[in-house]
C-alpha cells in the first residue's frame, strides 16, 4: 500500500469503533385486533461522544421514534433515551448500557470546522443502507452553505459544509473528518429528491455543535432565549404591507411586556375577529420589530437568527415601530425548553 493508502486505512480503524447504527423504531397499532407492534421507521448513524454513553446524531434520525436502538462496533446493540433541539437538527442519546460497557467506549476525537478550507480532504464514516461502518472520501466542496431543519421556526442551520464524499440514507448522523481523523462535521443531508447520492452532501459544522451539545449534557435540555412575544405569521405581515415582525401578543410579565413593548389589542367589545380592532371597527397593530441590536430586521427568520446567537439573561436593544413612530426598548431575555425530547 502507498503512503496515503496506508493513513486512510490508520484513520478508518481509528474511528470506526467511535460510530454506532440507529435504528428508529415506532408503535403501530392493528386495528384489526388492536395489537401494538413495533415497527422500524428507519435507520442512521451516530457517533460516540464520551464514555458516559452519550451519542450524538441528527434529530431527524430519531424524529417520532418511540423506541431507540443503538448498535456498538461489537454488534451489542442497547436502548437509548434521546434530547435534542429539531431547529438544529442534533439530538444526544443516553445509552442505557452496563457500566463496563460504557467505559469500553471510544469517543470520536473532536477537531474544528472553523479553519477548513474548499478542496481539502475528508472522509465520511457511516451506515449508508444499512451498511455498516462504510467509509468514503471526498473533498470540502463549499463552505458557509444553508440547510433547512426539521424545526417549526424555518430557520436553516448556517456554515453547513458541502462536500463530495458519498453520502446516501443512512449517513446521517455519521461522522465528517479531516484528513487528521478528527471530526469537522456531522453528515446530515444529500441535495437530490431521489434520496440517492448525487456528489453533493452536507454537513453540520462540529464547532456549531458543541455549545448545544454540552448545555444539553449539563441541563438535561435545550434552553432558548425568547423575547417574550407571539408574532405574525408572515403572509399577514406582507398582506398588511409592513417591513418587519408584527407582534400579535405580549404576554403580562415576560421579557418584552416588562421592557414596555406592545401587542396588537382591541378596545371595543365587538366580536372577536382574527385581529383586534378599536372602538371604530379597525385594526390595531402592536409594534413592529424593525431592528436588534441595531440589525435590520425585515423577516422573522432575522430575529430567529439574532435570538440564537444569544443566551437567557442577556440584554439586547430592540428597535419598534409604533403607529409611525420609532421607539427604543432595552429587552432582558427570558428563556424556554425546547421541546426535542423523544
């Protein structure tokens, strides 16, 4: 074997022992005669993170699962709890294995995504079809790419790696190194509607990951900051013709309403339309967020992406418009659960 034969092979039989299989299952009822049967939904990849028995994938590979099953490098496979954030796509899985089991574990040695470059090499290690532990190679195709996200909110996940290397169902959730062995990336999605490779994969940046990774560890859950406010939706806000995210309600006592932000309200007794109106039978608007932290905001997927890159607690500025008139609000951000536990 040449040179580099040989550091591909040293880098598989280094990792490949650091990926497990996931099989997706779920109850189905026959409503024949009323049994309940577990039924594979799927299958992907995952890949070892501590000796503790935390497994990290994609929140899609164990979406609507009702059972987990985690498959080791020995074949030994064992039940697992899972937690994840779906607007992120990850999920981290608790391996209900023996202790001994648990401390013969091998973590994935973790790199940075952060100072990759297009045209380096990369290898793939997964379970595409079923199949296990099957490594491919390829190089960094693009960088800074947007994938959308199983999540309600519609924000896609930024800095997304593209690359070359063979990515088929089943991949995701598995693991993207750099030619050193160390992980970069996690597979998550090829960019073709038949499902089947197509030389364009993706991957979720580890550095993006690790944060989230480590507060679900720590918490037991993923905690959002919030602004305290319910908005819009969006084809009202263009019907209506304004710029910006249109608040609807502000509950009492939440981070906005304490700041003095406004929601849209009525103050006549008539029936209740879809909108509030005044005593003259017309719409009332709350304010309308046009600016974080001086970012001009025109959609709600810009205040969604602010709002991630801070913390409960923090303090932002908020620029409104109010019945024409611009106003400016200190917000102290409150915080939520995220509701990925499976």
């Amino acid at each position: 074997l040449s040179e580099e034969e040989l550091q591909t092979v040293k880098l598989f039989m280094d990792n490949t022992p650091s990926v497990v299989n996931i099989a997706n299952i779920a109850e189905r009822t026959n409503f024949r005669t009323m049994d309940t049967m577990q039924v594979p939904q799927g299958t992907g990849s995952g890949f070892i993170w501590d000796t503790k028995g935390h497994v990290v994938t994609n929140f899609h590979v164990i979406r609507g699962a009702s059972d987990i099953k985690v498959a080791l490098i020995d074949s030994s496979v064992y039940p697992a709890k899972a937690r994840g954030d779906p607007d992120k796509d990850i999920a981290v899985l608790q391996l209900q294995a023996p202790e001994e089991k648990l401390r013969e574990l091998r973590p994935v040695t973790l790199g940075t995504s952060t100072n990759l470059l297009v045209g380096q090499k990369v290898y793939a290690i997964g379970n595409p079809f079923g199949l296990d532990h099957t490594l491919t190679q390829g190089i960094v195709s693009g960088l800074g790419r947007e994938l959308a996200t199983p999540g309600y909110r519609g924000v896609p996940i930024k800095n997304v790696i593209q690359t070359d290397a063979a990515i088929n169902p089943g991949n995701s959730g598995g693991v993207l190194l750099n030619s050193k062995g160390r992980l970069v990336g996690i597979n998550t999605a090829i960019a073709d509607p038949t499902g089947a490779n197509s030389g364009v994969g993706f991957a979720i940046p580890i550095d993006g990951t690790k944060g989230l990774v480590e507060q679900i560890l720590t918490y037991g859950k993923v905690v959002r900051p919030i602004l305290g406010i319910t908005i819009a939706p969006p084809q009202t806000v263009r019907q209506i013709g304004v710029e910006g995210v249109l608040i609807l309600e502000v509950p009492p006592g939440g981070p906005a309403a304490n700041a003095g932000i406004k929601g849209t309200f009525r103050r006549a007794p008539i029936i209740p339309p879809c909108l509030p109106w005044d005593e003259l039978g017309r719409v009332v608007l709350g304010d309308v967020i046009t600016a974080i932290e001086g970012r001009e905001i025109k959609l709600q997927r810009e205040l969604f992406e602010i709002l991630d890159e801070k913390r409960p607690g923090d303090k932002i500025k908020v620029e409104v418009l109010r019945g024409g008139e611009k106003k400016r609000f200190e917000v102290i951000l409150g915080g939520r659960d995220v509701l990925g536990t499976e």
